[in-house]
C-alpha cells in the first residue's frame, strides 16, 4: 500500500509506531486505533520532494490477502487519506516535476487507461441491485431537497413547503436505506467471512475431480477435513485471497437407495446455505444433447439470483475451448483446462474480480455511502433546530456523495424538478 | 459627421445593465459616453416595480460593495420594504423593496448626472465601427459616428424584439418604444450564436377602479430594512401596501376557452420563456389542478393610481385579458391601462463571452444583461457593473477582474454564463450558489468592498464607513473570544439562565454564541449587564459567523481546490480534440466552451476527475511547451 500526501508524519507515527526514518526499510507492526497488530511488515518513508510523487510517500508493504488489505485500508483512511483516483500517483509525479514533460503523453495514457479500467470495475461492482437502491436513494434525497429549496427560493409562494416536506421523517427513512445498503455491501463483500462454495450436479461428471484439482493447486495452502459424513467432502482453499469453503456433494439423482437419499437430502441442504453453487455437467453426455435427467434438483436452483455457476466438465473428450463463456464456465478437471477461469469466476463473485479495480470501486462506494449517511444524521439535527438552510447545505453536500456513486444532480435538474412539481412564478 | 470627442468606454443602453456600466467605467476614471435612446427612460423598470428578492437582493447589495448605484436608488424610491426568508437562516435572508418607477427613473439619472467622467448623449445606435477584429467605434441613427476602443453593449429586449398580444404581433422594444432592428441586423451577421426568447407583462390596472377592501393588504415591515449598507429608513419615502387577490375557477375557464386565441399555445411565439414566471395561461394549462393562483398588486408609485398585478402575466387577445382581469375579486370593475403583452427578442449565446463580459470573436465588444439571456434588473446591473469595469480597465490597459464564485453571486452569475449558458431566461437562485453560506447580504461589504476599493469603484464615503464597520466588527469579535465563561462564575450563571444552555466547562462567549439555542439578543443584554461594552449589530453579526464557522471550515478545503484549479490557465486557443482519452462528446463541448481555467473545465457538465486529471496534464505540458517556444 502507497500513501502520498503533503505531510504524512502523523499518519505514519499513527500506523507503524514512530516516524521510520526516511528511505530505510524497516519491519514495524501496523496497528489499528487501539494499538492492536493489523499486520506485520516493512515499512518505507519518502520525505518530500525526494519521493516518486515529489510528497510525503509512505509504502507499507504487508502480507496481503483482501482482508488484512481491508483493514489496513481502512485504518489509513480514518486518519485522513482517501482512496486515490487511477492514474493519481503518477499524475501527481509529474505535476510535481518529477516526471519529464515529454512523458506527459505516456503519464496521459496511464490515468486514461487506469480510468477506464477503473469505470469498468466499478460498473462490474455496480450490479444492477446495489445501483438501483444508490439511485433510490437518491431520487429520495433529491425529493426533500426540492421542498427545502423551494421554501428557500420560493419563500414567498403560497405553498408551505416546509410542513409538507415532512422532513423529519422522510430523513429517517433516507438514513435507513443508507445504513441497510451499507450493511449490506459489507456482508456481500464476503472478504472477512469468505465464501462458502459447494459442488453439486448428476453422478460422474466429475465432481470429485474437480475438487481434487481445485485443491491439488492449493496444496500448498489446503487443509483436508475430512467429510463428517461419508457423503460430503469439506475443504478450505484460498482463492485470492479470499477464504473458501468447498463442498463436494452425492451425486444428484432422484429414486437411489436409502444411503443415497440421505446423501442427496444432504446435498440439498448444503447447496440451500451456499453462497455459491457449481452446478457441474458432463460435457460428452451435453454434446449428445443428453443430461436431462442431470438438471433435476440443480437446475431448482435459481440462476438468476447470482449464487448458482455452471460448470461444464471434461471437455477433454469434446474439444471445446476452456475458460469463461458468460453463461457458463468450460473446464477439464482432467487437464486442468478453465479451471483459471473457474477461479476467476468464483472470485467475482465474492466481490473481487481479477486486479484490485473491483474491490476499490466497491471501497470508494462505501466511503461514499457512509460520508452521506453523515449528512443524513446531521440534516436531521439541523431540521430539529430549525435550520433550514444549514439543513439544506448537508443534503446538498449528501446528494453530491451519492453522485459519486450514481452520477451528479446538477443545479438545473434541481430546479426542473421544483417547477415541474409546484406551480411557481408571478 | 465624426463626434470630436474620443472616448475610452462607450456604453450602449440606459437600463439597469447601461447605468451601472457606464457609471462604474467613469468611476474607475474612463472617459466615457451612455448612448441611448431616451434620456427620458435612463433607469427605467420595464417589468414590476420591484427590487430584490431572494437570491436577487444578494447581487444588488454586492452592486452596492462594489460602489454601484442600485440598492441607493432602490432606497430612495422604495414605497414597501419587506425581509424575506427571515426564520430560515442569514444566508438565505434577502431583502425585497416595491419601487415608485419615476422616484427610480429620478435617482438613477441624478447619480448619472452627478458622475464625474461621464456624458449622455440620446441617439439609436445603428451599427458598430468594426475594423480587423475590433471595435472602433459607434454610428448612430443620424449618422453621427463616435469613436471608442470599447464598446458595452446593454440593449435589454429591443433587439429584434417583437412584441405579441392575442394573434396579432409588430416590431417594438418595450411597449410603446421602437426595437432596435438595425442594430439586430448587425449583431447577426457577427460570428456569434444568436436565439430568441421571451419574456411577458401583465395587463396595468387603474386604482380607483379596484376594491382593495377584497384583498388581503401587506404593509412595509418596520423597522425596515434598506437595501444599501450605507442607508437608513429615514431616507425612504412614504410607504404604502400592497395587495394580495386571487384568480378564481372562472378566471381559468375564461383563460382557457381562449387558448386557440394565444401565441404561445398556437405557436406564433417561438422565444422560450422562463419556467419560474409563467404567463397566467401557462400555469392554467400546466397546473390545471389548481382553482386559484395569487395575485400580488403592487402600486407603481406615490403619484400614480396605476397598479402592477403581478402574477398574471399574458399575452391573451385584449378581451380575453379584460374578462378574466374582471373575474378576480377586487378588480370587477377594474380600468386596464396598458394591455398585458409577450415579447420576443434576440440574445446572444453567453458562452461566446469571456467572464470579464468581452465577446471573444470581438476585441472591446462587451455584453451585459438580457442581451446575455438573462432576466431581472438586478442580475443586468451586476454584469452591467462587470462589463464597465472591465471595459474601462482593458482601456487603461489593465487586466479584467471578475469574482470567483466563492466570493460573489456575481462570480456564481457570470460563470454561469459562460460556461453553462442559458436554455431560458436565467434568474438568479440562492440555489445556484454551492458556497450559499459565505453568500450572503449581510457580509456583501466584507466579502467585495476592499476589492472594489483597489479597483477604484468604491469612493472615499464608502470607504471609510467600511473600515468603521470592519474595525467594530475586530474589536467585537476580540471581545467575544476574550470573555470566558467558567463554570459556576456569575458569567456562567446568567448566560445558563438567559439562554437555557448548560456550561459546564470553561467556555469563551465567542464559542457560546455557536450554540443553535444561543441569540445575539440575550447573550448582547448578559454582556452590557455586567459592563461588557458591545453593541448588538456587531454580534448579530459575530453571531452568524459563529453559527456558520464549521461549515465555512468544511468549505475552505474545497475552496483551496478550486483556487488551485483556478491557478492553472488554458490558452484561449488550447486544442481540446488532441487530447486522447477524452470522449468524443466532452472534447466537443469543451471545444465549444473553451474554458479559460481548469477550474471553468471542471464545472462543464459530464466532465468527470479523470478527464480532470487528462486537462491537467495536457495544460501542464502545453505551458512547458509555450515556454520552449
């Protein structure tokens, strides 16, 4: 992690302990705000201007993983830093004249590129759920916001915009949407609890196989529990760095013996409770347009809620290309073909797609989520004092978090809203 | 025939934009002429007899810092004086005053008259002197030719305009007054982005046919407010009320069995008229819910019967309007004086000015007021007094000024302007303004009045009650931080029984007054109680900052950002298409804009931090390739 700012003594004294001295590697701890270790590492101070930025650059190199990452990203930012824009530390090394200006074209490239990467991560983070209830959010704000502007600019027009705003408990409701979406994208950000993933579908289309071969490249990483029950097979790998718990299943098929009943009884429990289910199937039995009975119980669970992967196995015998095909992932267990991908594809899910684009994206989103739940609350207390303009500046100052997220509302889509909604003008 | 005189600054146009221009060009000391058409209506009010309003009366008191002749006019000629917003906080406090027309008309020409550095001169102007690229001059109708570097051009809605009642429509400036077509003819044939809009009247009403006993009277607030910091009431002349009335379910079908008879509802007026003034047929039409729409009667004056029903602005046939004029309660009987009436008129694209108001296609061509698109009296005195200024300045070789929107409603004004433009007539909102909490009329003075002393527009009167008022204010605010209230102390003990507030470490009154249940009434009387000398006003005013400090503190980083933004300049001719990475869309629209800072770039809408960062970089390297050059 690179911090770069005009003075970073502070933040640098704060996280590692003292202020290291200035192009010396040195081991620290990294500690929270009640001292405790985040995680431990080298820490590396530039003072200015003889730093890449030409500011205050502070490395704090660690052990990695999405959640030590997260923490420490979080620390950093309660003591005043904020996630940097793409391309931010090299633009900020050339404005600050430590890049040559026939670079600038280059130096151009790079936030160009760095920002369109970043776009796309954050369209990818923005699933059509969590943008539709930022944009709910704030069409709600901006519905207040038109009654409490109005009474500002059109106090003289017979309407009492004030008492049918109905302030007080529209921000209730405003602060309540904040805070259940801002739970939410925590828990849905599966980094601190992982991922619990099983592996289901129709005997023989290599389920077994699939497990072995995700663990095999774990090896070194992997611990075999072994199965509580002779059906289900239970393993923790790390994907990205992200905590996974798989789960391989009894073969799905209906009308088998007793033992196999309970297996599949068993199986359905489990996929019940995944976040995630491989549905895998036979490539060979697919190319001959056979497999029917292989949907029965795994095809009952519902793609579209995200929580359900298709998985087609042993292309080997069918010659199809491995990797990620959108509605499903080709695989051979067997050669090890797709299984990059498969991995790829269980990470997105988790939240982390390939690089950090996605994971930031999401960061900056919460930053912005919780910065507005801020004005919230504080919009409240200045309605309750009766200060409406002040109370006017924090839903303002909230709206403009929110277009963060969702694209700014300007002044004029402001003022189309308040003529559109009150007759207004002499 | 040549004029003999050359002068620095020519300013075309007697209106509010013409007078404040040309009175400050001659106060910052440029020689210079105000051309127009009729000395008679130098100051003339073509639309309410009104002054101020929320939003507005923060320009006219930043005229006023800035040494301008409105809000002292406004004080001599204002019959009702009223605050608005008051319970809603200082910011958005604002000041609204009915004017007598001719008591107006009276003050404008007398400080126009008294102007050191200024003449008048009464012709039409019917075409500029243009030579490579620059003005030279002006040629009036009688062909007389007067000679100026710098031309400000103010000419409210006559150009082209064209004046609509019912379905018949002809050619005119202001009701009763000629356009100004020649001079139209001109304009159009510059490289500038011409449009039409439109802007309306309401039928004048006879007083002695009304019955005010119908309507609801609203009388002058008292004390009153004045509109200049340097007035007090005394100087306002005799106050009278004004009424309040209503259309009624009658009114509206009477409105709206006519509507095959309207220009605007069968197309004969194309002018886009402002979505927050309405004709009365519009809100009918628009808002056909509502069985009743206020009508505010203003009074034009003391020596007049004749009154301005504002709210009922229309371009109805004549029957139609005295019909439903008749309908509202109190006007039964009621004499129409003067028809309601549309008119049309020609503006010119805002964003093809420069912020000091020079065109950019016209070296010493500046444009203030509704030629800009923009509406109201007082938003054309503010770029009046800009244009002027600038004028004047470029005359005198020095470079333009012009508030940052932090600093000024005027900055929030012109910047947007030029940057964004206008798709209607654009009024001034306290809405438009991010920095709304440091904008305010109570600290207009503060915020402009030492800038406009270093640019020559604030004389030595001015001056020197600032400075008293500023030295007050110090001495006010050392007090206040100076005294503690300490726990227990007889301090402590009375300000907990006057204002209810718990103290419960040692505090200064300063800190105290930041309290939203604490006043500057109470804390004023605990104070002079125990022998502390300050005055009431001052801590008033203490009291607002006091309030607003967390905020101002929040916004001063942000300031910081955009001042250095500011800081970074685009060439007038930077390539904006040769920066890759930009879409297609912004490059054309910053192309269009050119914004003349990368702080103007980044209030174009769609322009997002990265692109941001892409300006950045490419402005950095283009003045490191102007230097190598």
């Amino acid at each position: 992690m690179r911090v770069s700012g005009a003075d970073l003594t502070d933040i640098a004294r704060l996280i590692v302990g003292r202020l290291p001295a200035p192009r010396h590697a040195e081991l620290a701890t990294f500690a929270d705000a009640e001292g405790a270790a985040i995680d431990r590492g080298i820490a590396l101070y530039f003072r200015a201007p003889q730093s890449m930025t030409g500011e205050d650059v502070l490395e704090l190199q660690g052990h990695g993983g999405p959640v030590v990452m997260d923490r420490l990203l979080e620390r950093v930012c309660a003591l005043g830093a904020r996630l940097a824009r793409p391309g931010e530390f090299t633009e900020r090394a050339f404005l600050n004249n430590k890049i040559d200006l026939a670079q600038a074209e280059a130096v151009a490239d790079l936030i160009d590129s760095a920002s369109k990467r970043a776009a796309r991560a954050a369209m990818r983070s923005l699933d059509g759920e969590f943008s539709a209830r930022v944009n709910q959010i704030d069409r709600a704000v901006l519905d207040l916001r038109v009654y409490l502007e109005a009474a500002i600019d059109f106090a003289d027009e017979e309407i009492d915009f004030l008492a049918e705003s109905d302030a007080a408990a529209q921000l209730d409701a405003i602060a309540s949407l904040i805070e259940g979406l801002v739970d939410e994208s925590r828990r849905g950000e599966a980094l601190r609890e992982g991922l619990d993933v099983v592996i289901a579908g129709p005997p023989n289309v290599g389920k077994s196989s699939l497990m072995n071969r995700l663990l095999a490249e774990n090896r070194a990483i992997v611990t075999d529990i072994p199965g509580t029950t002779r059906d289900l097979l239970k393993a923790d790998i790390e994907i990205q760095g992200i905590p996974i718990r798989l789960t391989d299943t009894a073969g799905l098929r209906e009308g088998g013996d007793r033992v196999e009943t309970i297996g599949v009884e068993r199986a359905r429990s489990a996929m019940a409770a995944a976040d995630l289910v491989l549905t895998v199937e036979d490539a060979s039995v697919a190319a001959i347009g056979g497999g029917s009975e292989s949907g029965g119980l795994a095809s009952k669970f519902d793609p579209s809620t995200g929580r359900s992967l298709r998985v087609r196995n042993k292309i080997d015998l069918t010659d199809e290309p491995p990797g990620d095909g959108g509605d499903m992932v080709r695989i051979s267990a067997l050669s090890g073909a797709g299984v990059d991908a498969l991995r790829a594809a269980i990470a997105k899910v988790a939240g982390v797609a390939p690089g950090e684009g996605a994971y930031l994206a999401r960061r900056r989103h919460l930053d912005a989520l919780t910065a507005a739940l801020g004005h919230c609350r504080a919009a409240t207390r200045r309605v309750d004092e009766g200060c409406g303009d002040l109370a006017a500046e924090e839903l303002r100052s909230l709206q403009a978090r929110l277009g963060e997220i969702v694209g700014l509302t300007t002044v004029d889509d402001l003022l189309g809203e308040i003529f559109g909604s009150f007759c207004i003008g002499k | 025939m040549q004029h003999p005189q050359q002068f620095d600054v020519i300013v075309i146009g007697g209106g509010h934009a013409g007078t404040e221009a040309a009175l400050a060009a001659a106060r910052v000391g440029a020689n210079t002429l105000l051309l127009t058409q009729s000395i008679e209506t130098v100051g003339q009010m073509s639309c309410n007899p009104a002054i101020g309003g929320i939003g507005k009366s923060h320009l006219v008191r930043e005229v006023d810092a800035l040494g301008g002749a409105m809000a002292l006019a406004t004080d001599e000629a204002g019959i009702q004086f009223r605050t608005l917003n008051s319970r809603k906080g200082p910011a958005v406090r604002a000041t609204r005053a009915q004017a007598d027309r001719m008591l107006y008309r009276q003050a404008i020409r007398a400080a126009v008259e008294a102007a050191d550095n200024l003449t008048v001169f009464q012709q039409s102007v019917v075409d500029l002197d243009l030579v490579d690229g620059r003005v030279r001059g002006v040629d009036t109708q009688m062909g007389l030719r007067f000679r100026a570097g710098r031309v400000v051009l103010t000419t409210g809605t006559f150009l082209g305009g064209r004046i609509h009642v019912g379905l018949e429509n002809q050619p005119g400036g202001r009701a009763g007054e000629a356009p100004s077509n020649a001079l139209a003819e001109r304009l159009r044939a510059l490289p500038l982005k011409v449009d039409r809009l439109k802007t309306g009247t309401p039928p004048r009403l006879d007083g002695r046919s009304v019955h005010f006993s119908a309507m609801e009277v609203q009388a002058s607030e008292e004390p009153r407010p004045t509109m200049s910091v340097l007035s007090t009431q005394d100087v306002h002349p005799r106050q009278v009320p004004c009424h309040i009335t209503h259309t009624n379910a009658r009114t509206h079908e009477i409105i709206r069995s006519s509507l095959d008879r309207s220009p605007m509802f069968t197309g004969a007026i194309e002018g886009i008229g402002p979505r927050y003034c309405p004709s009365i047929e519009d809100k009918v039409v628009r808002f056909a819910d509502r069985d009743a729409h206020q009508v505010f009667v203003e009074p034009e004056g003391l020596s007049t019967h004749e009154l301005y029903p504002n709210g009922i602005s229309t371009s109805l046939p004549f029957d139609v309007q005295l019909a439903a004029v008749r309908s509202i309660a109190g006007f039964e009987r009621a004499h129409i004086t003067r028809p309601g009436y549309a008119i049309e008129y020609d503006f010119f694209d805002p964003r093809d000015l420069q912020p000091s108001m020079e065109t950019r296609c016209i070296e010493g061509l500046y444009f203030a007021g509704q030629i800009n698109g923009t509406t109201g009296y007082e938003e054309a005195a503010a770029q009046g007094l800009l244009a002027g200024l600038n004028a004047a300045r470029a005359a005198a070789g020095e470079s333009p000024w012009c508030p940052a929107r932090y600093e000024a409603y005027v900055g929030v004004l012109v910047d947007d302007l030029v940057t964004l433009g206008v798709t209607e007539p654009y009024r001034m909102f306290t809405s438009r303004a991010e920095y709304r909490l440091r904008l305010r009329q109570d600290n207009a003075d503060q915020r402009l009045t030492e800038k406009g002393r270093e640019l020559g527009l604030v004389d030595d009167a001015r001056w020197s009650a600032f400075a008293a008022k500023k030295r007050n204010l110090d001495r006010g605010a050392a007090v206040l931080s100076g005294v503690v209230a300490v726990p227990g102390n007889d301090l402590a003990r009375a300000l907990v029984k006057a204002t209810g507030e718990a103290i419960d470490r040692p505090v200064s009154v300063f800190e105290i007054l930041k309290r939203p249940g604490v006043d500057a009434g109470s804390l004023t009387s605990v104070l002079q109680d125990r022998g502390i000398a300050v005055d009431e006003p001052v801590v008033a005013q203490l009291e607002i900052e006091a309030k607003y400090q967390g905020y101002m503190q929040r916004q001063d980083e942000e300031i910081a950002r955009v001042k250095a933004n500011e800081e970074v300049a685009l060439r007038p001719n930077f390539d904006f298409r040769a920066i890759a990475g930009l879409s297609n869309e912004l490059k054309d629209k910053l192309a269009a804009r050119q914004p003349a800072t990368i702080a103007q770039a980044a209030r174009v809408p769609g322009v997002t931090p990265a692109a941001l960062s892409l300006l950045l970089v490419h402005a950095k390297r283009d003045a490191g390739e102007q230097r190598r050059a």
